[in-house]
C-alpha cells in the first residue's frame, strides 16, 4: 500500500466561491454600547453578526474559505469582543459534526472554539491526539503524513485547551524538521507559505524559552518580514491578518510591521467588511485587536525567570506577595491566581531575588542567568512567621454571594485584639497573636458573626463568613460551600470532600458545587480528593450558625509522565502456537503470557529497553528495542524449544503438606533422562505466595555468595562451584535427588505457597523444566523459650539491691501473639516476696523480647536460692521454660585450733616438737 498523502481542504487559496445565501439573523443595528471600544472593531463586529446564517454559520456569498474556517473565525472574534447580539452557541454547534469525518484542521478549529466557551472537550481532544504520527508531526487524518500546516492548527488547539504538554516536545522536533533552508515552511511539496508560515510562528511562541526552538522561531520570523513586498505588506488582508497575528508578539520594533497596519486600516470598508469575506474580515479583527492590547513583547536575547510562590502548607496563591530582583528593574512582577510568575527582561548577570508577604517569613534565592536563558526557579513556599497566625479569607453576602466590603474583622486573644477592614472584592488578611481566639465580623446591616478558634503559631487560617441580612432568619446550624474545578475552570464531578476528624463528607455534583450541613462552629480541617487530581487539605474557622462560601477550590491534574505499553504473543517458532505461563518481562516490570500466549507491559518510561522471555522447555529470548517516541507498541516474540534440553522433572514433592512457622521444607525432584545422550543440570527453587509475589529463590546447590565487586579471582572461584553443582544423568536414568538447601518457612504468613524446582542445562543454563507443588503455612503461635531472670543474680547476704525481673522470650510465631502469664519471687524458704500478672501483644518480626515484670529494692537477709518462676501461660505453646535464681551465699567466719606434739619435753634435751594449726569454717548466722 502506498503512502497517504494529505488534501488540503483551505480553500482560502483555491479561491472557491460558495453559494451561500446572504440572509441572516435580524439585527437591530443598534451601536454597541462599548465606548471604549475603537470605531474600526465595532464596524467589523456589526458586519460579522448581520453575516450569522439561521444555521448559526457565518458566512457571505464572496468568501473564499469554506463555511466552517469563516465560523470558526468569526466565533474567535464574538468571543474577543464579548458580542451581545451574535448567537455563539449556534455557531458552536454549526461547527459540530461526527468526530471521524473532520479534518484535523476542523477539528482543531472546534476544540479552540470548545475551550474557549469552556465546554466539554475532552472527546475532541481524543480524537485530535489520535492524529499525531510517529514523527511528531499531524496530518489530515489518522494515517496521513505530517504537515506543518496541520500540526501547528493542531498545537494551536492543544495550546487553547492546556493539555500541549505531552506532545509539544514531539511537535516542536518535527517543525524543525520540516523547516526549509529560507526559513519558511510549505504548504504544498517545496513550496515557501506565508500562511503557514504565519501559523507556524504562532505555534512556536509559547515554547521560546522551554524548549530550543530560538533558532527555528528565529528562521521563521526572518522569512515573514523577508516576504514584504514593496509596500511593506503580504499583497492580501488575510494574509497580512496572519503575518501580524504571527508577528506582533514576538517583535519588538513596531516599525518593522507599520506599513502592514496601515494597508490593513485602509483596507476596510465603511460597512466595516474586508473585501466582503467573513475570514479576511474575522482574521483582521484579530489582528487590531492584538496590536491594540499586546504587552510589549519579551526580548528574545534576555533571559527570563520562572517560577511559583505559595503558601508552604496550603499550596494556595498569597495574594500579597511580592518579589523583588535585587539590581534590576523595579516594576512589579505579577503573580498569577496559581502562584506562578514571569521575570523578563534580565540582562546576563547575577541577581537575588527576594520574596516576600505579609505574616510569612521572606526567602530568597541567588542565580546567575546567561544571555537567552530560561531559568525554572521551582516552587518557592512560603511559611507562616513562626510568632504570628495569618487570618485570611472573603466576606461575602449570603443571598447573592457578593463581596461585602467594609466590615470589620476583629480577632482577640487575651488582652490582644487586631482587626483589620476587608476590601471592595470582600477579601481581608489579618495577623493575630496565638492563642484561644474569639473572631468576629461586624457590620450595621447584618448578623453579627463570631467564632473560637485554638490559633497555633506559625499556620494560616481561613476565616470566609457568608453575612446574613438582619432580614433574613439565621440557619440553626453552620455549613459550608464551594465549587471545585480543574486548572481549565472546569467544574469536576464527584469530588470527595470530607471534614477530617468526623463522619461529615459530600461528593461534588455536574456543577462541581458541594455542600456540607450540620457542622458545629469553629476549627475544621477539609479534605479535597480524586483520583487524578493532586489532593487539597486546608483549615478554616467555621462560625456558629453561618453559612460559609469557600468559592472555588482548583485541583490540578496529577502529572503523567509519557510511557510506552507493549502488547503480543510469545509464540512457538516451529508450531506457530501460543506458548501459556511465559515470563516477560522488561527491567522490574513483568508478567505471565495467558492461557494463549499472550502478554502485556504497561508504564515503560523509557524509549531503549530489553524485553526479556523465558518459558520452561524454551531457549532464554532477548529482544532489544529502541523507539523514537512512546507509544504503544506491538510485539510477537517467537522462541524455540531447547536443543539440548532432555533433563525432565517429573515431579517436585515436599516431606509433608503441612508446615509451621521456622520449619524447614526439604524438596525432592524426582528426574529423569528422556533422552540417548548424556545431560547435566543444575537446579533453583522459587517460592511463591497465593498472590504470586515470590517470596524466596534460591540454588538447589550449597553456593557461596556472590559479591558483584569479586575479582577476577573470585568469579573463576564461583564459576568451579557452579561446575560442580550441575548433575549428571546418563541416558534414560531416572533418579530421585534431595536438593541440599531447603526453605525455611520462618515468619511468611499463614498460607497456600507454590514451590517450584527449575532444571536449567548444564551447558546452557537455558530452562529446560520445571515442575510445582504446594505446601501449606498455618498459622503458628509458638515460643522457643521463656526464660525468667533477675538481675543481679548474686547478691552477698544482708545486703539490699534493687532487683530488676524481667523475662526473656524468643517468639517463634507466623501471627500476633497475646501473651499473658504469672509470675511470682520467693525466699529460700518458699514465701513469696512479690507476684504479678504480665501481659504483652508479639508480632512476628518481634522475635526476640525482653518484657521487664518489675523492679523492687530488696534486703537479703536469708542465704539460699531466691526463685523466679512463670506460670499459667497462655497465648502460646512454650517449647522451653526456665527459672530464674538470685543466690545469696552463706555468710562464713574460721575458728583455729593450734596443737603442739610432744606436748611435753626435757629441759635442755634435744628434741622436735611438731605444731599443728587446724583451720575450720563456720556457720556465721
């Protein structure tokens, strides 16, 4: 099949006149009421609204595009120009139509046109983004190749509707592809366009300074200005129009396009028309209008600072900050309703950049930018002054939700009262002191409202009071409501908002609006939550029998990072059949082909990887793959049986079906040889739970451990211990092997687990089998040992020591248990010194515990053995159970008896006399 090659449908250039009929809706012809409106626009408004067609087109018998492009062109400008007399929901749905049978123009034209009325859009955008091919680049339909033309209407559209992010990297690489030598970019082959060109430029703008596209935008730009004819303009209006719409933001010398203005003034008709067409006329319209409100554009050689400064507990925008850029311009920097913000204009230098609002703690941040540079600066949060508590909120009236203006807010604590007077928009700040506070609102013309709120240092509250009119009768309990959208404003349903701490909770309706009813007075803390969105918790002070706005909370939608799916089926290479129970897998993702070989892999986050299969009986299969972009890739893998398999296990068995916690499991795989010639085989176990997961792998073979750092030394070690690990059969041999190493049940939970014993061949290490059984955990709650002992365990007689009892346990259970026992110390003679009642919850991992019973001071007065004995245990069966012993030894004193042999002698005669001293101990007590 060849090639599909793209039919441009703009008849903006084939000049094809419609037969169109002229009338249109009745039209007062009254002047609009815009003073500040220029004559010139008013005059184009009024023409274009006299040009709506009952069927809520808008188009004229001279138009030289079709009747959808000159809709999709005025609606922008009705839009722009807040219209009172055009129908823009007709014109909307003039430009619906079946989703499939739209080009990608037109479709980009309708979701424009959709985000822009803040519609529903989501399908269009579906099916525009079908349309992006591998290059990055749209084409006129699914399956068409790129064009620039298409894809910048199409980025254009994604632009209008927030959701470019995903796809403008890709987009933005194809522009740079398709861009010819002179800059410009083609509408048909080779051939140089101004309007596309024109919308090219307008495509890239937004992208300047985060993506590198300078150079591209910069190429484009040259070859507008380079195709002015002598008059300084592009010889149509529209495409003049154009030229300008692509221009004027990214100029900053006004004279470069003045020419062009001026013939774009002079072109008009004093109907206000230009040459009788709806899509010159709309397209000029936006033109003046831009160059009457555009800001003066940012220098492309300045760098610029980005970033977004909240509220460090909140995430909100502070509406009082400021920042300052130490050493430049002093203009002030605008800050978003999001927080987020833009710092043009900087020269290449260093600069601090100080933020700062009332009631937080400053920050601040030193960069150096280079000329041209986009610099991120993050998320800058914020925190409350640790000494100080930011009150803040909106004082609104209750009947109609209008800001109330000047009413006082008083907070007191203690013998501190601040107060402080909201705004016109109803808004107020206000710092107090912590404490117990009492906040109250008053004003002449409404219940006055009040509230006590435990204020904590450092923390915002919010405090947004709806006032009842003194009219009106006051609710008998307190409530609130609000609104929650997405970042586009759009209203999300079934948002869950609860108040923590309590059984109040609400779920968002089609409008996005919630509300919660019977709450007490004063602090609540909210929770905002949906899947997909980023979660939002806020406090805010509740006053007693009020109703309380809180408007609108945004939620930003959860950043998905672009990933690539593969999908296919492993399949047999010689049968062409599917191959069931096949691991696939690629880095820690994997799965298991199903019943007919197929398999699926979600969230690859990267563009190169390795797709991994392995079946019993097949040769291990890598396949390589590298991509250009995510996508979701098709992949049959095709493997082959073993050549040098053989090696059968015919069957995997255990001692016993039934195993307790730490109970060691010896397998047996009964083998056999199937074929006539000798085969090796080395085998692993893997042990998996009910779910799947494994839990325990491991050689059937005693193997040292393997350090990945070994050296060469010590991986030729291992490499003699693997050799001898493989087993050896001879033809048709059958044999029964008891693997050496076991598993040991240790403390995995109770449960059915499959154990299955892989044979890989000795000369491959390819899986050539594998078979499983299954072994049952039951719960175990069981103790090695229950020891008690005291400390000091010796103790010298009639002294005092303060005696610490304790009991040492080794817990050897899979589940929790609830141990509870008696314990009781006596003296030698069998009184009882102290006794107790111990009780303890042991989790499995708590496997060996020290429980202390008591400490006592004690004077041993009596030697012996003093006995510390446990009993009445329950909870769990004791393997082992000790006493513990303080000995005090006997106190002892030596009596001498001395004795002398002869015990008499001769004077004077010589002779020996023997002394005999005898040393006995006695009883001292």
């Amino acid at each position: 099949m060849g090639r599909k090659f793209s039919v441009l449908f703009l008849n903006v250039l084939a000049v094809l006149l419609f037969s169109i009929s002229s009338m249109g809706h009745a039209h007062n012809g009254a002047d609009h009421q815009n003073g500040e409106e220029d004559a010139r626009l008013n005059s184009a408004l009024h023409w274009l609204e006299l040009s709506q067609q009952p069927n809520g087109g808008v188009t004229n018998t001279s138009d030289i595009s079709t009747s959808l492009q000159s809709t999709a062109e005025a609606l922008h400008v009705f839009q722009l120009l807040n219209s009172s007399s055009a129908d823009r929901e007709a014109a909307l749905e003039f430009l619906r139509s079946d989703l499939t049978g739209l080009s990608s123009e037109q479709l980009s034209r309708l979701l424009q046109a959709l985000a822009q009325a803040n519609q529903p859009f989501d399908e269009v955008k579906a099916e525009l983004l079908s349309r992006q091919g591998s290059d990055g680049g749209f084409g006129h339909f699914a399956g068409y190749d790129s064009t620039a033309l298409d894809t910048s209407y199409a980025l254009l559209a994604l632009q209008a509707a927030g959701s470019d992010v995903l796809v403008a990297g890709d987009a933005l690489q194809f522009f740079s592809s398709a861009q010819q030598a002179d800059g410009s970019f083609p509408l048909y082959e080779d051939q140089a366009s101004v309007m596309v060109t024109a919308l090219v430029t307008k495509a890239l703008k937004p992208y300047l300074y985060t993506h590198n596209i300078a150079d591209v935008l910069r190429g484009s730009v040259n070859y507008l200005y380079s195709a002015q004819n002598a008059d300084g303009h592009w010889g149509t209006p529209w495409e003049s129009a154009l030229a300008l719409q692509a221009l004027i933001p990214v100029t900053t010398d006004v004279g470069k396009y003045d020419e062009a203005v001026d013939f774009l003034k002079t072109s008009q008709s004093p109907d206000g028309d230009w040459e009788q067409q709806v899509y010159s006329t709309s397209l000029s319209v936006t033109a003046l209008k831009m160059l009457a409100s555009i800001d003066v554009p940012v220098d492309p050689e300045k760098a610029v600072v980005a970033g977004r400064l909240v509220d460090a507990s909140s995430g909100a925008n502070l509406p009082s900050a400021t920042i300052d850029v130490l050493g430049a311009s002093n203009e002030d920097v605008a800050i978003s309703s999001d927080g987020s913000f833009v710092i043009s204009n900087l020269g290449a230098d260093s600069y601090v950049v100080a933020y700062s609002a009332a009631g937080y703690l400053g920050a601040s941040q030193s960069i150096t930018l280079r000329k041209g540079q986009f610099a991120n600066v993050g998320t800058i949060r914020l925190a409350v002054a640790p000494t100080t508590v930011l009150i803040s909120g909106v004082i609104t009236e209750s009947a109609a939700g209008s800001p109330v203006p000047g009413v006082t807010i008083t907070s007191v604590v203690g013998g501190s009262t601040s107060s402080t007077v909201s705004g016109v928009d109803g808004k107020y700040q206000l710092l107090s002191e912590p404490g117990v506070a009492t906040l109250s609102v008053h004003s002449s013309d409404y219940y006055p409202v009040s509230a006590t709120a435990d204020l904590q240092a450092g923390t915002q509250v919010s405090f947004s009071p709806s006032l009842q009119a003194l009219t009106e009768d006051q609710p008998e309990s307190s409530s609130i409501s609000g609104v929650v959208v997405d970042s586009n404003a759009q209203p999300i349903q079934n948002v869950s908002i609860s108040v923590l701490g309590s059984d109040s909770a609400s779920l968002t309706n089609e409008a996005g609006s919630f509300e919660l009813s019977n709450l007490d007075g004063g602090n609540i803390s909210v929770a905002v939550r949906k899947s997909g969105f980023e979660s939002v918790n806020f406090s805010l002070v509740v006053p007693d029998k009020t109703n309380v706005d809180i408007g609108h909370i945004s939620l930003k939608e959860e950043a998905v990072l672009p990933s690539t799916s593969i999908r296919g089926q492993v399949v047999d290479m010689v049968t062409g059949l599917g191959v069931p129970g096949a691991s696939v897998s690629v880095g820690s993702s994997k799965t298991t082909s199903d019943v007919n070989g197929f398999y699926q892999i979600s969230d690859i986050p990267v563009l190169e990887f390795t797709v991994s299969t392995n079946a019993s009986g097949y040769l291990f299969s890598n396949k390589d793959v590298s991509l250009a972009e995510h996508t979701e890739l098709n992949l049959d893998i095709n493997i082959r049986k073993a050549d040098l398999g053989g090696v059968n296990i015919v069957q995997a068995t255990t001692e016993k079906s039934v195993y307790g916690a730490y109970e060691p499991v010896l397998i047996t795989a009964n083998v056999e040889n199937d074929t006539a010639l000798n085969q090796g085989a080395r085998f692993y176990v893997r042990v998996l739970n009910s779910e799947g997961k494994e839990v325990e792998s491991f050689s059937g073979a005693n193997l040292p451990p393997l350090d990945p750092q070994s050296d060469p030394e010590e991986l030729a070690h291992y490499q003699e211990h693997l050799e001898a690990a493989i087993q050896d059969f001879a033809p048709g041999e059958q044999r029964s092997i008891k693997l050496e190493q076991w598993w040991n049940t240790l403390v995995v939970e109770p449960g059915v687990y499959t154990i299955t014993v892989q044979a890989l061949d000795g000369a491959t290490s390819n899986l050539v089998s594998e078979s499983s059984t299954t072994v049952t955990v039951e719960p175990t709650n069981v103790l090695a040992s229950l020891d008690p002992k005291a400390s000091p365990g010796y103790v010298l007689l009639n002294n005092q020591a303060d005696v610490e009892l304790y009991a040492e346990i080794y817990n050897r259970s899979n589940i929790n248990v609830n141990l509870e026992f008696d314990y009781s110390l006596t003296d030698p003679d069998g009184r009882i010194i102290t006794q107790g009642h111990s009780q303890l919850e042991l989790a499995p991992e708590n496997t060996n515990t020290r429980q202390v019973l008591s400490v006592l001071p004690y004077d041993f007065d009596a030697s012996g053995e003093y006995r510390l004995v446990v009993e009445n245990v329950s909870g769990a069966t004791v393997n082992s159970q000790s006493t513990g012993i303080v000995f005090v030894p006997p106190s002892i004193r030596l009596k001498a008896t001395q004795s002398l042999s002869p015990g008499e002698v001769v004077p004077l005669e010589g002779v020996s006399v023997e002394s005999k001293i005898q040393v006995e101990g006695v009883d001292g007590e």
